[in-house]
C-alpha cells in the first residue's frame, strides 16, 4: 500500500503595526479601543503609521479632535475627517475606505457596539485591500465604556493614570487572539513611551 505522507501547510506570516514591543497590533484586520482616553491610543496608533488616516465619526456627536492635542501625536493635516449623517453609515464608510486599500488606518467612533455581521465584513474589507493594493491597512473601532464588540482581533482599555510628577495611562490588553490579558502603565508618549506591568484589576475597577 502506497503511503502518502502529510505536508505541512506553510506558516502564515503575520504583518503586525507595533507600538511597542509589548503592544502589537495585526495588520489587515478590525481592532477595538475603550475607554476615556481611547482617542489617546488612536492618535499613538496613527503616530506608528505613515500616509494618511481616515477617522469616521457620526455628525451629531461633540465637536472634533482638538487639532493642538493632535499635533502632539502626529500632523493633522495628515487627517481627512468624515461625518455621516445616518448611524449605518459609519461602518459602511470604514468598510468602504478598507476595501480601498489606500490608506494604513482608518478608525472609526461609534456611539455604541457593532454586531458581530459588520465586523466580519469589516475584516474581509482590509484583506480585500490589502490583497489589490498592496497597502495593509488597519481598522480601529472607538467603543464606549468598555466596549466589548464581538469579532474583533484584540480589544484595548486605556484611561489617564496621571500623578503630580507625570503624565501616565493604564493600558490594558482586554483581550487579542493570540496574547493573553496584560495590563501596563504607560509613560513617556508620545515621543518615548515606556510600560510597566501593571494590576488589570485597576482598569476592572474603573
């Protein structure tokens, strides 16, 4: 009897956009951050990047990013800010511009949770890209609360930890696929940011 021997299928490489050593998170695919100073972890995450960022956010919400605060991040002239009108639209929107493939983030705020259908589309929308173009782009959906979207690749809390001798943040891993929870004070952003292990159950309590 002819024996056939299994091949092993090759690895997947696996393009990640890195924060830190500590902090990575995959490209071409749908992320989550919560929390009170998630647009904080957004505009690091737009730091980390090159090229131009798309940030969705719906038009009866409070105003605009703060174009000072941004500027300590990364240039806001490298931002093009969308308004839609409709709730459905927001994702729609994200989907769009990932599909596009011609930029390496998009994020999107959104006044409550995505249901698990939209993030898998959200996902096949950035390989869509990332297949025709090229470009790996990056989806980052800004829930409230601690958000808690089904689907997602990883899940990120941050909030301000700040004491009278430095500015500081909590970063908590709530979740990622292939990493376990881990919770880390964060100092030194943007320019030079450094971690710290630190206690989930601060964020838990928060």
């Amino acid at each position: 009897m002819t024996t056939h021997l299994l091949k092993r299928a090759p690895k997947r490489t696996v393009s990640t956009l890195d924060l830190t050593p500590e902090v990575s998170l995959t490209l071409t695919r749908l992320h989550e951050a919560c929390g009170t100073a998630r647009y904080s972890f957004a505009l690091w995450l737009a730091r980390a990047t090159q090229g131009p960022v798309f940030w969705i956010a719906p038009s009866w919400t409070s105003a605009p990013l703060n174009p000072d605060g941004m500027a300590q991040f990364t240039h806001p002239g490298r931002f093009t800010f969308v308004s839609p009108n409709r709730a459905e639209d927001l994702l729609w929107c994200m989907e769009e511009v990932l599909r596009a493939g011609i930029v390496p983030l998009v994020v999107a705020d959104l006044p409550g949770l995505p249901s698990l259908t939209p993030v898998r589309r959200l996902h096949l929308a950035a390989e869509t890209g990332a297949a025709e173009t090229g470009q790996k782009p990056l989806g980052l959906i800004l829930t409230p609360d601690m958000g808690g979207a089904q689907g997602v690749e990883s899940r990120w809390h941050m909030m301000p930890d700040h004491t009278p001798q430095r500015d500081a943040w909590l970063l908590t891993r709530l979740r990622a696929r292939t990493q376990p929870p881990q919770s880390w004070q964060v100092t030194g952003l943007p320019e030079a940011p450094v971690l710290q292990p630190a206690s989930a159950n601060k964020t838990a309590s928060a």
